[in-house]
C-alpha cells in the first residue's frame, strides 16, 4: 500500500470496532486529536450534564476514515 503510514487498522485491539458499522477503521487516530476543538469538522453530539456540556463521539467516524488523514492534518498545522 502506498503512503501506509497514512493507515493503521488494528482488529486485535480490545475495543475493535470501536464504532459500529464501519468496514475499515484508521487506528492511527485512536484518540481523535480533533476531539477539543469546538468545530470539529466531524459529526458529533453534544448531551448536558448537570451545568457542563460533554461532546460525544460515539457516532462519528472522521478521524478513522483514511480519506481525511491529509484534512486532520492540515486543521492539525493551522491550530
């Protein structure tokens, strides 16, 4: 596979799938290095608890689509 370090899929993890309903996941960005950002340009959710809003990522897949490593990483250079 060219450019391979753009893509690591680890289905030994314990958690594999970590969302479902994916195919193929992109392990490189386990941790969503998005996942601080107010406007993330992925799809997540936001629930109240108590007086602090919690962001929610459970449904959204960008970060482990191989498509937007390039995109993650240019949001990554411009921060």
């Amino acid at each position: 596979m060219s450019f391979s370090y753009r893509y690591f899929e680890n289905r030994d993890c314990q958690y594999y799938p970590c969302h479902k309903g994916t195919d193929e996941i992109n392990c490189l960005f386990c941790y969503c290095p998005l996942y601080r950002l107010e406007n993330c340009p992925g799809n997540p959710e936001y629930k109240q608890k108590g007086d602090k809003t919690i962001k929610v990522c459970t449904n959204c897949t960008f970060p482990h689509q191989k498509e937007n490593y390039d995109r993650i990483n240019d949001i990554l250079k411009n921060l």
